[in-house]
C-alpha cells in the first residue's frame, strides 16, 4: 500500500509540471489576429494564439489570469504529491513497527520459555 501512495505522490508532480507548462505558455506564448497583405495581393490572417478578445492588453491580463491559476493548481499538486509521499512513509513506518512488535513477543515468549524450563530444572 505504501508504495501505491508513492506513485501517487509521483503522478501528482508530474500533473504539476504540466501545470507549469501550461502557465508558462499562457505567459509567453501570445499572438493576436493580424492582416497582413501578401505578394500576391489577397489577405492572410495569422493564427490567433491565447488570444480571446481585440485589445492586446486586455489579452495580456486574460492569459495572466489563467496563468496565476495554472500556478496556484501546480502549488497545490506539489503540496498533495508531498503528502501522498509523507503517507506512504508513515505507512512504511507503521508495518514495521507491527513487525518489531511481532519478534519482540516471540522473543519475550522464547526467553519466558526458557526461564520456565530452567526453574524446571
């Protein structure tokens, strides 16, 4: 089990590079719609690319906006992929425990048997 909330904790990083990514691209990656007259005479538009309204400022906000919450979700994988992993950890502690638990018994019945067979004797 403990190993399960491992890999979670990994994917959950994992999600949050994504995040980054996707955040980072809002930032940087910016075209708006422009005309532009080729050599031939007839108009091309260029691709519009996280661009959603005509101003560019009012873009630029847009894109910050979006990119503040992708980093705000990267934060908050980052924070359950360490708790997954802490979980995993606590975990791992727990069965030992239970296993040192185990063999201190059997020792402590062994050595009992072993004083009763001596005042036996």
């Amino acid at each position: 089990m403990k190993k399960f909330f491992i890999v979670l904790g990994t994917i959950m990083f994992g999600v949050s590079a994504f995040m980054i990514y996707l955040g980072y691209d809002k930032i940087t990656n910016y075209t708006n719609l422009s005309s532009s007259i080729d050599s031939t005479g007839s108009i091309s538009n260029s691709l519009r690319n996280n661009a959603y309204v005509g101003g560019d400022a009012y873009n630029y906000i847009i894109n910050s906006n979006y990119a503040t919450g992708f980093f705000v979700l990267a934060v908050l994988f980052v924070i359950l992929g360490f708790g997954f992993i802490i979980i995993g950890y606590l975990q791992s502690i727990e069965s030992l425990n239970e296993s040192l638990k185990y063999l201190n018994k059997k020792q402590i019945d062994l050595v009992s048997n072993a004083n009763s067979k001596v005042n036996n004797t």
